[in-house]
C-alpha cells in the first residue's frame, strides 16, 4: 500500500503533472486519487487544479526538494565480517564469503552507492 510521502514523491519528481498520468503510475482509481490529492492541497503539500487535472508539489516543497539535492551526500565505511549480515536502510547485506570486507557506502539524495572491497 502507497503511503503519503510515497505520492508526494512521486509528484515531486514528476514536477508537474496531470491526475490521470499519476493515477495510472501510481496505480490507484482517479476518484480516490482526486480525493487524496484535494486533502493534500488543504494542508499545502501539493496544488491542485480541479478543471485542469494538473498536479503540482506546493512551491515550499519543490524548493526543499531542490535543497536536498544539492547536499553532500553522506559516505562511510562498514567492515562487515565473515558470515555476517548488515542492514542499511531498506536493504540487507549478507557476507558469506571466508573473507571480511569493507563497504564503501555513498547515500544522496537520490542516489545510493555501495562498494564492496576486500579488507587487507
């Protein structure tokens, strides 16, 4: 099930859009979509336009994403030992090799990077 943010995303990246586009992208019928949408117009998360159909993320909201964007990514390193597992957001990384290695990990806005070397 889509949540909240994962529709603002979604418009956000599309930048502007109309309901149908986003109704069939995001997979959910036109009339529950219109209603979501209505309820996220109401608290200024996106602009809706009802006689157009156009979707737009609100201008605070357009601006804070271009924000994000031009920060500098996040980067670290994790040794993960032989036979062991690791979790880094939504994903699970499993070591199963005889070895240890040394993850090189780069997290953007948009972009996520991960190099696996082995540690020496």
């Amino acid at each position: 099930m889509l949540t909240t943010a994962d529709i603002i995303t979604a418009i956000v990246e599309e930048e502007i859009c109309n309901i149908k586009s986003l109704s069939k992208k995001l997979e959910i019928p036109l009339e529950k979509l219109e209603k979501i949408l209505i309820d996220l117009g109401e608290h200024d998360l996106v602009e809706y336009n009802q006689q157009t159909g156009e979707v737009k993320p609100s201008h605070w909201l357009a601006d804070l994403s271009r924000e994000v964007e031009n920060l500098k990514p996040t980067t670290g390193t994790i040794i993960l030992s032989r036979n062991q597992e690791i979790r880094l957001q939504d994903i699970t990384i499993g070591n199963f090799t005889d070895a240890d290695l040394e993850l090189n990990v780069k997290i953007g806005a948009k972009q996520k990077e991960i190099a696996i070397c082995k540690l020496t």
